[in-house]
C-alpha cells in the first residue's frame, strides 16, 4: 500500500478534572482535504463550534509499513496544546 495524504480537524475542550480544568482533545476529524479543514477552523473561529481551540494537520501515512510522515499544522485557532519537540 502506497502512502496516502491524511488531513484531520483535532479539537480541543477544556475539562474540568476535580479541582484541576485541564484541556483534552476531543474526537478527530477525518477531511476530505485541506481545505475542509480549514473550514472547520474558521467555524471555530467565527464561534460557530464550541470549543476551546482546534488544530487542522497534514501528514503522510503508510499504514502497512507503520510509517507516519511530519505533521504540517495547516491552522490553529483557540488554545491548543504546546508544540513539543
């Protein structure tokens, strides 16, 4: 299986953990492309969803060969978690 473009809308939601709010993702998105994607962002940011923030992601996939390209963060609205490296 050769690789395939994989774009996903990732929110994020702020939940309250005891006496900790913590922010989660929520379900992933599976788009149709990237400009699906950034769709969805521009709902989030026209407050048409409700959630804290969102990210839209690119990357390459191979399935089969367990292979997973670079994430591209095509957008981000909101607060979203802290890139780390």
């Amino acid at each position: 299986m050769a690789a395939t473009e994989r774009v996903i809308f990732q929110p994020y939601v702020w939940k309250k953990t005891g006496r900790r709010t913590i922010l989660e993702p929520t379900a992933a998105v599976s788009c149709r492309d990237a400009e699906d994607a950034l769709r969805r962002i521009e709902k989030v940011r026209d407050g048409l969803l409700s959630v804290a923030g969102a990210q839209a992601v690119r990357m390459t996939v191979d399935e089969e060969a367990g292979d997973y390209g670079e994430p591209e963060v095509l957008g981000c609205v909101g607060t979203v978690p802290e890139e780390v490296e």
